[in-house]
C-alpha cells in the first residue's frame, strides 16, 4: 500500500533522529575487524548490518583494519577478510583503511606539537592529552595497575606518578617512541578518575611499549595504541557518523567519547551498540575457534564443524 508505515529497528530510529537534528550530514558506516584470524558467521551479521545502513542512507562503507597489535596479527587474516567481505557482497568506499596507515601521521604531528617539526595522527592525540594534563607516563607493574584498579565494589587507587608534570611526561613518552624502555617498563594512561563505577574509565592505558615488527610498518615502532584509544580516533578521522559495534563494548562507550571530546573533534562519530549472534551448538567467538584449531581439535578453520566464512 502506498501509506503503509514502514517499520525501523531502533538503530535506524537513531539514524533518522540525528539526521532530523542536524547531527549527522552523512552516514558513514565502517568494518573493523582485527587481523588476528578468520571471520565467522558472527562477523557476516555486523558486515551486513554496516554495509545495509549505508547503502539504505546512500552514505559509505569503510573497510578498515585494527592492526594495533602485532602480536597476533598476519597479513594471510587481512588478504582473507578481504576475500571474505566481498563474497558476501559489501562493497567498501576507496581503498582499504588500516589503523597503521595513521601511525606516520600521529608522529609527524606529534613532533610539530613538541619541536616544530612534523607528527603522526595516534601519537599526535597522545600528546595533546598530556599537553591538556589529561595523560601520563605510569611506571607500575601490569601486576600492580590491576592491584591500584580496584573492583566492581571498590574505587581504585591513584598511581604514584599520576601527578607528573606535562614536560616530564613529554620527554618520558618520546623515549617510549625512541626505544628507550624495555616492553612493560612503562606505559602512557589516560587521566580520568579512579573511582569511576566504570572500572574501563579508571586511567586506562591507551599506549604501550612493545618491541615487536608490525604486518605492515616493520620495525619502524615500538610503541602502539590501545584498542579503545586508536578506534575513536580512527572513526573521527575517517569521519564515520555511527560506529556500531556489539553490545561487549557497551561499557566502553563512556571511554569512546571521552576520547572524541577530550580530542575536540568537530563532528564526533556515535557509538550504537547491537547483540552478538550466537547459534546453538555452535561456537562464534573467534578466539575460541583459534584456540580450537591451534589445539588441533578441529581440523582447520575450514573444518565444517565450524560457521567460519
């Protein structure tokens, strides 16, 4: 019928309010996925969900890569996501997008904020956080940051080094850059308040040491964003009006847009969460796959036993 009403889920219901209210001139969609193995039936969902809303909205899909953490990461995962996101039909706006791809910008920036030279978009958004006071160098112990962290009934506890001055801070993260510390030795947290009834707002750390070579940047660093800190950044960057994810990283988003505000961005991308799928019988997460595999209890990630793509 001509007037039939047309019915919405409650992520377009927010899509068209904020396009009502101004807030959002263009939706930009993204798929972010971390290379660190094989996608499943889970991933095809949020493929879809992304890829349908911009296409509904006559926005853009980006296609990017969280390749924050070379520890796990290959480019065999990213040559094969590819492969997989476009059988399934989504087809993403330009080039493929890689979180690595801003780490030359970061720095660039970074040295034009501290010695008038050039920076890098990550490292960049560091240190305006510690220039604004909002970030520092933490010397504890991993052991001892979840010790000073407190629990879900308990406020945490300041660490000893939260009150360092901003040139200290400066010069302590730039060595972290330049190699000068050994991995854990030290890592960059965000200032925000230890007794947050949301234990992912208490000073979380969104920069590490880690001497390891990347898939795609090799050796060229040695300090690397954390995820909650790098996929706000990225989102802004690339200008994705709604980042939507699943419901575990519901308690993140006070962390998501504390670091969009405390960045400035003019247009903040919004974080809509929506449940995870899962089958009966039927395992969807992709670190227990790997760990299936790797242990040899199934025979690959195409073994049919599996919803792998």
């Amino acid at each position: 019928m001509e007037n039939e009403a047309v019915s919405k889920n409650f992520i377009e219901q927010i899509i068209d309010q904020d396009i009502k209210e101004g807030h959002c001139k263009k939706v930009v969609t993204r798929f972010p996925p971390e290379p660190n193995g094989y996608l499943h039936i889970g991933h095809a969902k949020s493929i879809l969900l992304n890829y349908g809303l911009a296409k509904e909205y006559n926005g853009q899909f980006n296609m990017r890569f969280d390749d924050t953490n070379p520890t796990k990461e290959k480019e065999e995962f990213v040559d094969s996501i590819k492969r997989d996101v476009e059988w399934l039909g989504a087809k993403w706006h330009g080039d493929v997008l890689f979180a690595s791809g801003y780490f030359d910008q970061m720095y660039e920036a970074a040295v034009r904020l501290i010695k008038k030279g050039k920076a890098d978009v990550m490292y960049e958004c560091a240190v305006k956080l510690i220039q604004k006071g909002k970030a520092y160098v933490c010397d504890l112990t991993p052991e001892q940051i979840r010790e000073y962290r407190g629990t879900l009934t308990e406020p945490g506890k300041e660490s000893p080094y939260r009150n360092r001055s901003v040139e200290e801070n400066l010069e302590l993260f730039e060595n972290m850059k330049n190699g000068v510390y050994k991995d854990g030795e030290k890592v960059l947290r965000a200032k925000i308040d230890m007794a947050s009834p949301n234990i992912n707002m208490r000073d979380p750390i969104i920069y590490r040491v880690a001497h390891i070579s990347h898939h795609r940047t090799g050796d060229k660093w040695c300090i690397y964003p954390m995820y909650d800190f790098a996929h706000p950044i990225e989102d802004a960057i690339e200008g994705v009006s709604h980042s939507i994810c699943t419901l575990e990283f519901e308690d993140h988003r006070p962390l998501y847009d504390w670091v969009v505000r405390e960045l400035e961005y003019e247009n903040p991308p919004r974080q809509i969460e929506f449940a995870k799928l899962y089958l009966n019988n039927v395992v969807t997460g992709k670190r227990y796959i790997k760990k299936l595999v790797e242990d040899k209890i199934v025979d690959g990630w195409d073994d049919p036993r599996l919803v792998s793509i």
